[in-house]
C-alpha cells in the first residue's frame, strides 16, 4: 500500500498478487486520498 501511494499507481505484476477484496479496498482508499486534496 505504501508503495502505491508513494508512486501513485499500480503496474500489472502488482495487481497480479493481489484478491479482489484488496483490489477493492485499495481502490476505496485512493479515492478517499483523492478527495483530501
């Protein structure tokens, strides 16, 4: 997680390892960091 926000993305490799549910979940929270800004 650190890693996506210190580099503002994911790549294909990273998705690749992760569930849905934290797929989602990370979704959720850079929505939430979008909208501190």
């Amino acid at each position: 997680l650190a890693k996506i926000i210190r580099e503002g993305g994911l790549d294909k490799q990273d998705i690749g390892k992760m569930s849905p549910q934290d797929i989602q979940i990370v979704q959720e929270l850079l929505e939430y960091y979008q909208k501190q800004k």
